[in-house]
C-alpha cells in the first residue's frame, strides 16, 4: 500500500510571504496526484491535479501553483499569500484499479 | 459538469441508532463511488466504496446502496457508537480520474 508524506504538519505566514508545501509518495508508482484545500468547517475544494511529471491541470484560478518535479512528488507554492489561503491543504494520491484517494496527513496554513 | 450533492449537512442521532446518509450525482457515466470518514483535525480516510456494477456492499456495520437509475447512492450506519462522530464524504468519479465531492455531513452521537 502507498504512504503520503506532507510537510510541514503546520504553518504560520505572514501576508504577501511565500510559500511551498511539499508531497511525497512512496508505494507507488506514477500516481495521479492532487492538492486540495479544506477550509475550517467545510469541505474539499480540489485545486491542482497530476498526471505526470511536469503534467499540472488547475481547477480553480487563483495566486498559487503546482508543479511536478518528479514522479512521486508533488508541490505547491505561492509567490505572495493572501489571508483567504489559511485552510488545511491536503495531497492525495490515486491508487489501485479503482479512483479511490488516499490523503496525506494534510498541512494546516494560517496566514496572518 | 459533474455535480454531488450530499444531505443532511448535519445528522444528530441516539447512540445505538442508525444514521443514514444520502447522495445523488448528475453524470450517468460516474462508476465508483466511495465514502470517507474525517475526523476532526485529521485528514480522510476511505471508509467504504462501491463500484456502478453493485447495488449494495456492506462492512460490519456500515452499508453503502447505490441506485444507477435514481444516481442517487446512501451510507448507512447501525448501532452507532460515539466513535461514528465525524464528518462524512461522499464522492462519484468523474474525468480524468477525479473524484467530484459532497459537501460533507456532520455526524454527531449523542450519548
């Protein structure tokens, strides 16, 4: 089975600073990959998606990005942070024959 | 696109009773849908999933009915303990090999 590793676990920015969440799998190999961000209380908004290296589909336009370096891992950033992007941003991985996702243990943002 | 649509936003039952939670999706052509399980702080965890080829598939105490017809699909849970207390996802496949989500209920056990 695949392990997702995400960090870090959590992080405090100041507005207008940047940003870069790393995503790690391992247990697999060329997995779609994909960032999502969970405001408090709501539900999984999906922002980027992968199907390859340097292959990056966005969802939803907005001030961050996504890229792909290598195969099993997967980054976010953000060159300037505004306060709506405080949220917990989860990587997930798609496994097995099905679509099924398995999440990573997210990085909970607050940005001040 | 794809559309999930997930009710009720909020689900309060008497621990030891049953908890139902429905779904219904907009694309006749999604095939998989699966159920996730948040708890509070921590990140989803596949709870139980059902293929469009299958009408029911039950696991101990949680159930999953799917109606293709309908494109409507329930999560049923019996017995509840004070451990069911999360906030449940649904979700239908879409393209690309996405998943399309539901809002989320809330699921509270009161003891």
């Amino acid at each position: 089975s695949q392990t997702i590793h995400q960090w870090p676990a959590t992080l405090v920015q100041p507005v207008g600073s940047p940003l870069s969440l790393e995503c790690t799998v391992e247990g697999t190999s060329n997995p779609n990959l994909y960032w999502y961000r969970q405001a408090a209380g709501r539900g999984l908004q999906l922002l980027f998606y992968s199907v390859g290296i340097g292959q990056i589909s966005s969802e939803v336009p907005q001030n961050l990005s996504a890229s792909r370096p290598q195969d099993r891992q997967f980054i976010l950033s953000s060159k300037k942070l505004l306060l709506s992007d405080s949220g917990f941003y989860l990587c997930a991985s798609r496994g097995g024959v099905n679509n099924e996702q398995f999440f990573g243990p997210g990085t909970r943002l607050t940005v001040l | 696109g794809e559309n999930v649509e997930q009710h009720p936003s909020t689900l309060s039952v008497q621990e030891g009773d049953s908890a139902v939670i429905k779904c219904t999706y907009s694309d006749s052509a999604s095939n998989y849908f699966p159920w996730y399980k948040q708890e509070l702080g921590k990140r989803p965890q596949l709870i139980i999933d059902i293929r469009s080829n299958v009408g029911e598939k039950k696991d101990q105490r949680i159930a999953v009915t799917l109606n293709k017809t309908a494109k409507h699909f329930s999560l049923h849970i019996t017995e509840t303990q004070p451990e069911d207390s999360a906030v449940y996802f649904c979700a239908a496949s879409g393209s690309n090999y996405q998943l399309i989500w539901g809002a989320g209920t809330k699921l509270i056990i009161k003891p």
